[in-house]
C-alpha cells in the first residue's frame, strides 16, 4: 500500500520566518508551495520537505511522515480502516 509511495519529510517550527531564512537562505532550497504563514513546501533533490507553524516543535509531539498518495487516496484509507 505505502510502501511503494515517496514519504515526505516534515518538520516542525515555532517560527515560519525562521525555518524560511534557514532552509531558503542558508541551504538555498526553493518553494514549491506556501500555504498562508503556516506551511511551506521545498524541492529538495526527488523529494519534498514540508515545514509547517506548531506549537510542539522541538518535541516529539511534532513529528509526522507524509505520503503522497494522489488518486489511490480512498484505496488506501479503506485498506488502512480495515486494518483498524
């Protein structure tokens, strides 16, 4: 099911300025997308990483994974339901 799907790197910030002037200004990556002041996305070789505003950043109550799974998402989510 997800196995054969890229994950996308997600990381948490306190501060979107902060993660912007880190990830654009000192690693150089560019903005695939934004999505208001709360997330941005980055090209970053074959893959993305998405930066996103919590509360929790520096914990692990932050830590996610991201699959893209475009039109197979219902296929998935019924197969994850039905896995509880």
């Amino acid at each position: 099911m997800l196995s054969d799907k890229e994950a996308i790197a997600t990381v948490a910030f306190k501060d979107l300025r902060t993660a912007a002037a880190f990830y654009e200004g000192k690693l150089g990556l560019k903005v695939l997308a934004r999505e208001g002041d709360q997330v941005i996305g980055y090209r970053t070789g074959a893959t993305r990483l998405n930066v996103y505003v919590s509360q929790f950043a520096g914990t692990n109550q932050a830590t996610a994974v991201t699959w893209p799974v475009g039109n197979d998402l219902e296929a998935v989510v019924r197969d994850l339901k039905a896995k509880g």
